[in-house]
C-alpha cells in the first residue's frame, strides 16, 4: 500500500453486500418510479487502461472481479468490442458522440484536443430529453470542447485532465498536472488527502450519492472511472482479500487489487439500483476506454513486451494500449438491461465503443443526431445494437471499422485485418486473419497480396474523408494523394520499409 491507512468507502456501508446475485432483505426498498417503460435510466461506466485479461468473465482466474462478472452475467458481454482509439483521450471523444473522432481532427492526446460546440455530446442529448445528468471522474475531452457543466452535466464531481494521484490533490490549480484539484461542479473540492480519501472510492461515492438523489425522475449517469490507470496505488486491506489468487507475478496480486476497488464500486452502484427497485429498468454499459497499458509494474524494465505483463493483460492478444494491434483497442464490454436483454447472453460479432451513443438514442426514437447550433451535425458512425441483439435485424452490426492514432492506424474487415504501428512494430503494413489468427502472430501480407492491397486502399479511401490534424505534425503517412489517384502499393512499401 502507498500512502496513509484509507477509510472505508460509505458507499459500501450503504451497501452492505456485492452486488452477485444476492437477497437484499433487510435493506430498505423503495418503490420504483412509474415512468420506466418509457424513461429508463441510463448509465455508462468507462474505466481507464483495463484491459482484455483485466476481468474474469473472460476466463481469467489471476483477477478477481466478481461485481463486474455478474453485470456480465445478467446481461450480454461482448468478446469483440473495440475501442476507436487505443489513448484515453481521443477514445472518449469516439464514445461521447458516436462518431469517429478524427472527423473532428482529434488523433491522439493534445489539450487542444476538441469536439466542436455543435456536435451534441451524449449528456446533452440527455438533457433535452429532460433528463437529469450527471458525470463523475475523468474528462480529458480538451480544453476548448468545454468543461462538463458546459456540455450536458447538470452535476459533475472529477477532474479535468488525463491523470491522477489517488490519494493526492491540490486545493487549486497551477501544480502539477497529477495533483489537479477535484471539482464539485465548477467548485474546487478540498484536497484528496484531507479526508483520507481514495480516487476510486470518492468516484464511487458520488455515483451512489447521484442516483440516491434522483431515483425518484429520469436521470443519465456517466461514471468516468481512473481506475486502473497508473499510478500503482492501493487502499489497506484489498491486497489482503486476494490471498487466494493464484498469481505468476506479485505485482499481478497489486493490480487485481487496485482492481477490486473498482469492482466493489461496481457493486455499490448496482445495489443501490436495486435498493430502489431500478435495476431492471436501467439500461448499463460498462466499457474500458483502450487496453493494457505497456508501461507496467514496480521492477525494471517498467515497459514490457509481450508475454511479459506482470499487472495489466491484454489476454492472448498481441500489443498495448498506443497500438492498433488487439491488445490495444480490444476492450471489456457488457450492457446489462434486464428489460429488454436476456441474462447470460454472448454476442460475437464485432462492435464498438461509436456504437453505445446510437444505440442509448434509439430507445427514445432517435436515429439522427441533430447539432447543437446552427453548424451541422456530424451523423452517427455507430449503430443501435439492440435489433441486432433482440434478433430483430439479420447480419452483423459492422463490417468495416477503422483506426488512426498518430502514424499507426489499421481496419479490420470482416475476418482481415490490415495493421501498421510505429512503437511496437514493425513499421512495415500487416495483414492478419482475425478468425484463426487472433493473437496477430502470422503476418499474411505477403501470402495474400491482393487482400493486403484492398484494405489499403479501402483505409485510405476513408482517411482521405477526414480534416488535417491541426495539432500535430502527425500523422507523416498518410495518404493525401488518395482522392487524386495515388496508390501505395502494399509489396513495394514493405520492401522499402524492411
């Protein structure tokens, strides 16, 4: 543990038990609202750097999350959900309006990063709809798209930018970026340490206070979780809980710890549904913002390669967050909505991070988003999953998704997957059949020129629909020739890169 003894989170007092199937009898129920049928409420829970191998609905027995495996358990998990940026920041901009997020030329993580005023973040939506909204922890959507009170939150509790200690903050702003103050709306809290408090557990409170105080209207909840981002920080007495983990690395133990933090408050937010007759009737998203961060653990080296992790997995896929490999932008993803979808479901094909924003849209018959001022609205590149998952509509929900962070980017169509990454390389273009190669061992590019050379062309064909990058000398390869005719020929680039 670092740190000073932590106090124990009241929102767990309030609790009093995970949430994993269990009697609530001896807690307080209250009557559900009467409106739900035609007003359900929404919550979308995002963590940071939790990667494939991070929960153990996926069949991981080295971490332990029991709360997070029964939301899957109640709902539908989806082994192929994707991300649309292997960073925090420009992922979250994917997530908070649907769309690509280069579309607005964000690529990678600048504070001049921005969704632009008229495109409608999902809280405003809400809003209008008349709901009461609120966002509770990590923001890092760029200076100039405005604060959380700003663009939809009627509440915010959190802090602004990327990072953060846990059991530290500042009492203003002008410190370091890490020591940021915490805001209560536009408010600044008193410093972290004052109360003894923990990131996690401050979050989770202000969650469990949120829909406490609003269970009785319509009510939207963004629950922006750091946790398990770095830095390696742990109350007294998780590690302790998880004595019976099996473990190939000490440090495992630590992150699975840090872990359970987040999956207690997972657990708090459910019961607390429960304790108001709402869980049925509340439609859930949980979701990882990217994967397994490279840069790991107490001992050196701190980046690790693969089949090196000591904390954080990416399970059996190749990559880390940063890349446009698996372990980078394939994420835990569940919606739990006991209404509509049946317990215990899992759906295979692949979806994404675009589509939770259309998907919470179409419940309240909305299917095109309108902006926010007189500029016009970027559509949806995501899509309402449900008639997919409630066999209402035949196929899959894509069959093309695309990605560009920096220099690296890939599209993965259909079963192929084409792939370029500069940090964990090689930088030269990849090809992978994503049904019988998922871990990206096998590079096809040169067996199966042809397909190679049509995803190419079919990535650039889409990339040359997007703005510059504004912020950035990057991305230097990208092809802006496209639209002229330029082609890159696939054997040739790999040629000369190797």
């Amino acid at each position: 543990m670092q740190g000073k003894k932590k106090r124990t989170s009241l929102a767990f007092a309030i609790a009093g038990l995970i949430y994993s199937g269990h009697s609530l009898a001896g807690q307080q129920v209250e009557p559900p609202r009467d409106n739900l049928d035609s007003q359900p409420n929404v919550i979308v829970i995002y963590t940071d750097d939790q990667g494939w191998g991070d929960v153990g609905y996926h069949g991981f027995d080295d971490i332990h999350t029991p709360n997070i495996d029964a939301l899957a358990a109640g709902g539908v998990y989806f082994p192929q959900a994707y991300v649309s940026a292997s960073v925090c920041g420009p992922s979250r901009a994917g997530l908070l309006t649907g769309v690509y997020q280069q579309r607005f030329g964000v690529y990678g993580n600048f504070a001049q990063n921005h969704v632009p005023r008229s495109q409608p973040l999902m809280m405003e939506m809400m809003q209008d709809l008349g709901y009461t909204t609120g966002v509770i922890g990590k923001w890092h959507m760029g200076e100039p798209t405005g604060r959380p009170n700003e663009r939809g939150a009627d509440f915010f509790y959190g802090f602004h930018g990327g990072s953060h200690n846990y059991m530290l903050s500042d009492a203003e702003e002008g410190g370091k970026p890490w020591l940021s103050p915490l805001y209560r709306n536009t408010e600044t809290e008193p410093p972290i340490q004052e109360s003894n408090g923990y990131l996690t557990e401050l979050f989770t409170d202000e969650a469990v206070t949120f829909i406490e105080n609003n269970a009785d209207k319509p009510f939207f909840l963004h629950v922006a979780h750091f946790a398990v981002h770095h830095p390696w920080q742990v109350p007294d007495g998780y590690i302790e809980r998880l004595d019976h983990l099996d473990v190939h690395h000490e440090e495992r133990r630590f992150f699975a710890a840090q872990t359970l933090v987040l999956d207690d408050g997972i657990g708090a937010i459910m019961d607390t549904l429960k304790s108001h007759q709402l869980e049925k009737d509340t439609l859930v998203f949980f979701m990882s913002d990217n994967g397994t961060p490279s840069g790991q653990g107490f001992e050196e080296p701190r980046k690790k390669k693969r089949g090196e992790t000591t904390m954080s997995s990416p399970g059996p896929f190749n990559g880390f967050k940063g890349d446009t490999y698996e372990g980078g932008i394939r994420v835990p993803f569940i919606i739990h909505y006991p209404a509509q979808i049946k317990a215990g479901m899992k759906y295979e094909p692949m979806v994404s991070a675009l589509d939770i924003f259309p998907t919470i849209a179409a419940r309240f018959g909305i299917n095109k988003i309108e902006a926010t001022t007189d500029a016009e609205a970027i559509p949806f590149d995501g899509v309402d999953l449900f008639p997919y998952l409630l066999g209402e509509k035949d196929g899959e929900p894509h069959q093309t998704l695309y990605w560009r962070r920096d220099n690296d980017y890939a599209i993965r169509d259909g079963h192929w997957k084409l792939a370029v990454n500069d940090d964990n390389g090689p930088r030269t273009i990849r090809l992978f059949d994503m049904e019988n190669d998922p871990g990206e061992w096998h590079d096809l590019a040169n067996d199966k020129p042809d397909i190679a050379q049509a995803l190419k062309d079919k990535f650039d064909a889409w990339e040359a629909t997007l703005p510059i990058n504004k912020l950035s000398e990057k991305p230097t390869n990208r092809n802006i020739g496209f639209i002229g005719g330029k082609r890159i020929n696939v054997k040739e680039f790999n040629q000369q890169m190797k």
